[in-house]
C-alpha cells in the first residue's frame, strides 16, 4: 500500500482543492483528482467526510476496489491524526453518515476515533447478541471491541435481547403444573357431558368433508397418530431435563397447553358435530349419577384421553386435542433448541405432519377440527413467545400496552413479569457431580443418624430389662 513522504503541512480542515489534489499525487491516486477536485470540488472538509460507501456509490461510483481501500484507510489515517478542539467542528464531522466521530475523552485534543455499527446475522439464541464487558478507553462507556489497535477502529455490538434476569421461580412452575392437571380434569369431565350430547348417526349422517371424502379409512391410522405424539413427547422431556433454565421453559409448556385445552373445553360444549366417520361406534352413553360420571372422567384423565390406554370418546371433534399436542410438541423442541441441530428439527416437522395426516386417514376428526386446532395452538405460541421475547412487560411497566398486557393476557404477565427477554439454549446435566455427592454425604449422614438413635433405644431397652429382672 503506497504511503506519501510528506503530508501538506497546513491543518487538514484548511485544505483547498490544490491541496487534495497534491494529497492524491502523493498516494498514487492522481487519477482520481479530476474526479474528486475538479469535478466535485472536494477540499479538506469534504474529505474527512468522506465514507467508503461513498466511493462505492454515485456520483463518484470508483471501479478498483484496491483504490478504494487505500482511500479509505488514508482518510482514517487523516481522521486519526488530526488534532481538533473546537467541539463544534467535532459536532459537524461526527454527523457523516455511518460513522461517529468522537473524541476519546471529554475535554481532550487527542485523535478523534472512528466507530462503526455492525448487526448480528446469527440466527441462534445461544450465539447472538452477547455483549463483551466494557474495558478502559471505549467510548461512551459502551462495549465495543478494538479491531486494529493503529487506527482505533471498532466495532459497536448491537444490544442483545436475550434475557438478564433468569430466576427460575419453582414455584410458578408448580403453579403452571397444578393449572395444567387442573384443566386436563377439567376436558375429562367435559367429554364425559359431551359424550351425552352425541348426534344420532341414523338421523345426523357425516358432514360432508374434502379431504375425508377423498383419503379412504385406515384402520390402524390413529394408533400411529399416538405414537408419533408419544416419540414427540421423550424427546421434549429429554430437552426439558437437560436444558439449563428448564424450570422456565416448563411452565411456558404447561400454561400454554392447559389454556388452549380451556379453550377446548369451550368449544366442545357450544357445539356438537355430527360423528366424522360410519366405523365410529359412537351412541349417546347416560351416565346416570354424578358419581358414575366422576368415575368415567377419572378412566379418561388417567389414560390421558388416548386410545392405546383403551380410552374412547365420542363428541370431542370441535377441535382436536391430538393436533394440538402435536403442534405444541413440535414448537417447544424447535424453539428450546440449537438452529444449528438441522435433523431434530426437520424430523420433529415430519413426525408433526405425519401424525395430522394420521388423523384424517383415521377419519376420527373433521379436517376443519385439525386446521383449527393447528391454528390456535401456533397462533397462541407465537404470540406468547413474541410478547415476552420483546419484552412486553417488563421493559415497560408503566405503559398502556404494558396494562393492557396485564388486562387481556394476566396469566402469560404473571408467569414472565420477572423474563426481560429471549431465553438462551443452554444445557446441562440436571444434577451435577457435586449435587450426586452431595446427596449421597446426605443420606450416610441420615443413615448414621437413625443407626445411632436404633442404638441408643435398644441400650435403653436393655437397661431397663436388667432393673426388672433384679
């Protein structure tokens, strides 16, 4: 890279025309000083203004890319070595577009330092936006690594959006537990109501239906549907063991799935549609007392509404609770794993689509049962998800959105009042080595404890055997 002997020893910002044009001879770029000097007037103001962008763009529009370096590095060069105290010639340069010219110290004559922004294009949770601690000499207090020591370019991170506050709150979570098993009971007593209410298949025939009158009956269809949703099911469960704030993560799974099978519930009893396929042996089954009823829920709740567990149910079309297990399953593995992890993604995507088409191929639900179904529960995901990931409540407290967060959504403000921002993927072994040591000096201590105490006892009893036979 060419470097001039001499520089024009007059003041950068005092150069005329003529001295650019001497500046660019003495860089080997006196090819260009028609361009810049006599055609658009470039003197020693507008050079320190000039980005590299600038050369790259109209109306200067260079063609050589290594003439466009050596430019841009010598005019940092010049940034570097100009000596300013006017703050108001440091206000003016420091409005060039994309750069921020700044003085490395408040008051200070030194080298002005110039900063750029660069954005984060990684698409992982676990690698974006992490901020480096501060170090002396950055400016503004702000975090930004050094690039090249010499010309004091640096970089400004981005502000991250990934959570500061990572309390795990067990007992939000045992909230979101007991709210979950609550809702569960509920939609068990509600099929067993809604079972009553079943159409007569002689009088209400199926509902006309495009994609069931097109995919013809497998019988063993369902039975696969369960399946794909129990594979779905070990692997979430293995995330949620090993991932680092799995406490978080759990009650969002809870509070989401018990809300949409609220929803359910509802749905079910508004409206009852006809049986979706003429192999359904489904019939209006009266209970009789309430304790009959409570019993049959109780078989329902227990197998947890699956037909492997030999649970059958009629009248619970409007919408499919499998789907949503499904949906959800799907979304949570997606969301609380590495981007990176391309197969487990892809193979939770297909498991996902093949247990919906499963459903319809067993004609156990209408094909507007399954939309809907995906629907409401992806919808209420992403919402969910998009609300605490921006922070909706946290950030402002204050705020009418904030309040009407507060108002329209109080369960999702109650669980993540305390989250400012995206849970990072992070995992871990759920007990450590020294958790398992731990627990094992608890249980000799324990074990010690109770043998000296059976000791004592029986020293007691001996004793007091010996008073009595004397």
């Amino acid at each position: 890279m060419p470097s001039p002997s001499h520089l024009p020893p007059s003041p950068v910002l005092s150069w005329t025309t003529s001295e650019v044009r001497s500046w660019l001879t003495q860089l080997g770029m006196a090819r260009y000083a028609r361009l810049l000097c006599d055609q658009h007037r470039v003197d020693g103001p507008a050079l320190l203004m000039l980005q590299e962008e600038d050369f790259r763009q109209p109306p200067l529009r260079l063609d050589v890319l290594g003439d466009i370096k050596h430019l841009a590095y010598h005019l940092s060069a010049l940034r570097y070595d100009l000596q300013c105290s006017d703050l108001k010639v440091k206000y003016c340069l420091a409005q060039s577009p994309g750069s921020v010219l700044a003085p490395t110290s408040a008051g200070d004559s030194s080298p002005l330092v110039r900063t750029h922004s660069l954005a984060s294009t990684s698409s992982d949770d676990s690698s974006y936006g992490r901020e480096p601690p501060t170090q002396p000499g950055q400016l503004g207090g702000l975090a930004r690594p050094l690039v090249c020591t010499s010309c004091q370019a640096v970089i400004q991170i981005p502000k991250s959006n990934l959570a500061t506050k990572l309390n795990p709150e067990r007992w939000k979570t045992a909230v979101a537990i007991m709210y979950a098993l609550s809702v569960s009971w509920l939609t068990a007593l509600t099929m067993t109501v809604v079972h009553d209410r079943v159409p007569d298949m002689n009088k209400y025939p199926p509902l006309p239906d495009i994609i069931l009158d097109n995919v013809p009956h497998i019988p063993w269809a369902f039975e696969m549907t369960e399946v794909t949703g129990m594979t779905l099911l070990s692997i979430w469960l293995l995330v949620m063991l090993f991932h680092k704030h799995r406490f978080i993560i759990a009650r969002r799974f809870f509070s989401i799935a018990g809300t949409i099978f609220l929803l359910r519930c509802i749905t079910m009893l508004i409206t009852s549609l006809s049986v979706p396929g003429v192999h359904l042996d489904c019939k209006p089954r009266p209970y009789g007392t309430w304790a009959n009823r409570l019993y049959n829920a109780y078989i329902i709740w227990s197998g947890a509404g699956m037909s492997l567990q030999g649970v059958r149910t009629c009248g619970d079309y409007m919408f499919s609770g499998h789907t949503v297990s499904l949906t959800l399953l799907n979304f949570f593995i997606t969301e609380y794993t590495s981007r990176r992890i391309y197969f487990l993604h892809t193979f939770t995507w297909v498991l996902s689509c093949f247990g919906v088409f499963f459903i319809l191929a067993a004609h156990e639900h209408y094909s507007i049962d399954v939309f809907v179904a995906f629907y409401i529960s992806s919808r209420l995901f992403l919402y969910y998800h998009t609300l605490v990931n921006n922070r909706a409540v946290t950030k402002y407290q204050e705020s009418f959105d904030a309040k009407r967060t507060w108002f329209y959504f109080p369960l999702f403000s109650f669980f993540e009042q305390n989250i400012d921002g995206r849970i990072p993927n992070e995992f871990q072994l759920p007990l450590s080595p020294e958790d398992v040591r731990n627990g094992c000096q608890w249980i000799g201590n324990l074990y010690q404890s109770s043998v000296k105490v059976v000791c004592s006892n029986g020293g007691v009893g001996r004793q007091e055997r010996k008073k009595k036979r004397r």
